[in-house]
C-alpha cells in the first residue's frame, strides 16, 4: 500500500493555490450525519489537473459550501473518483453519484462496526477507552485508515481503527477492516470479525511478540558479553 500523506504546510500551499485557481481545480463536499461514533464527516472530493486524481479527504463536522477547512483537518482517503468512462456531463454525474454513495456507505458501516468494538473495548479495557479524533496518529496501522477517528485503550496502549485497501469507487466498495496496534505490533481484522475475538487473539499476538522480543534482547545480552570476554585474558576466549 502506499505511504499515508503528510499533513503540513505544504498541504496547505496547495490547497489555497487550488482554491485560487478554480480553473485548474474544484472540489465537493459530501456530508454524512446521524453516525454512531463519529456524529457527523464530511467527505471532501479535490481535482486538480495537474494532479491527475480526484482525490478524497474525510473531516469531522457536517461542514457546508464555502466552509474553510485547512489541510491539517482532512485525512487523505485512497479511494478516488473515477469519471474516466462517462461520456457526458450527465453521465458524469451518474458515476459521482453512484461513487459517492458508495464511500458514504463505508463510512457508515465502519463508523457502525466500530462503535460496537467501542463497547467491546470498554468492557475489555475495564471502561478507560478513549475516541481520538486526530488526523494523524502516532502508531502505525499497517494499512489506510477510513475516517479520522480511533479508539484508545490507554491503559494498554492499544489503538483501533477502521482502515481501507487503496483502491478508486468506480471499483466498488473497498475492502476494510479493523486494525489493531501497539508499538511494534499490528494487525488488521475483518469488518465483521467478533470484536471480542479479535481482542483475545489480538493480546495472544502482542504477548508473543513480547516474548519474542525478550528473547532476542537476552541473545544480544549474551552476544555483547561474549565480545567483551574476548578482550578479557582471564574470561572467556582465552588462548593462555
């Protein structure tokens, strides 16, 4: 998959260029509300020519035309526009509408499934479960996320999100799932896997991680102790 964007001030240079250009660019927001977790999003679609793409972005807030929103505020979705086969301007607005329904039925059905392991998480976590609502976040989730919202199990350090394959709307609904991280450790879960599942294999995961990390940091231990034993006439390695 690709890398995710990075959200600073160039992003920003390129989208006020863009809105100064409004021959060279346009852009459309899609609100989605009455959601579970999230409340309400706005999906902003971006084309620029020079791009090549009709890139999407995700915001929080039920924002409206002419709202200003900076680069900071929209996660990078991969899942373009593709109006490369319309042959006319109506059926152009056939395929974005088609399109648009369908990232909007992702968002929900995410926004859904994760509001469930919401509650999965809490009961796990023993109710210290948090809603991040950043735009990027510190841990790596092994794929693209959805929609700028996560959970956090802060006691256990752990982070969930729905996340997507990259891929354009013309294509259908992208494959998605629920990721799981810590530091070091990630793993993404089927969108209708059982969360409660999930989160047992999840901790089977990171607990043989961590044994495996152990493991490997006694075998350096050991290493290093051996190299300087060498230089030791007395320990170890010595040829008398």
């Amino acid at each position: 998959m690709d890398d995710p964007p990075q959200h600073d001030d160039d992003a920003d240079a390129l989208l006020e260029r863009a809105l100064l250009d409004p021959d060279a660019s346009a852009a459309v927001a899609l609100r989605i509300a009455g959601l579970a977790l999230s409340d309400a999003l706005t999906v902003v679609f971006h084309g620029r020519r020079d791009l090549g793409t009709i890139q999407t972005y995700v915001a929080h807030g039920g924002h409206r035309a002419g709202d200003a929103l900076a680069a900071r505020e929209l996660l990078r979705v991969p899942c373009d526009l593709d109006l490369a086969d319309a042959g006319s301007r109506g059926e152009a607005e056939q395929l974005y509408a088609e399109q648009a329904r369908v990232l909007r039925d992702a968002l929900q059905a995410a926004d859904t499934v994760l509001a469930i392991w919401h509650d999965a998480l809490s009961a796990h976590a023993g109710g210290d479960v948090g809603v991040d609502r950043s735009v990027e976040l510190r841990l790596p989730l092994a794929a693209h996320r959805l929609m700028p919202v996560a959970l956090v199990d802060r006691e256990q350090r752990l982070t969930v999100a729905a996340v997507c394959s990259a891929r354009t709307l013309a294509q259908g609904l992208p494959p998605m799932g629920i990721a799981c991280a810590q530091q070091d450790v990630a793993h993404v879960y089927a969108l209708p896997d059982d969360p409660e599942r999930c989160l047992d294999d999840f901790a089977g995961r990171a607990a043989a991680h961590a044994r495996q990390m152990g493991e490997r940091l006694d075998k350096q231990e050991v290493s290093v102790r051996r190299f300087l034993e060498l230089n030791d006439p007395d320990g170890f390695g010595a040829t008398g």
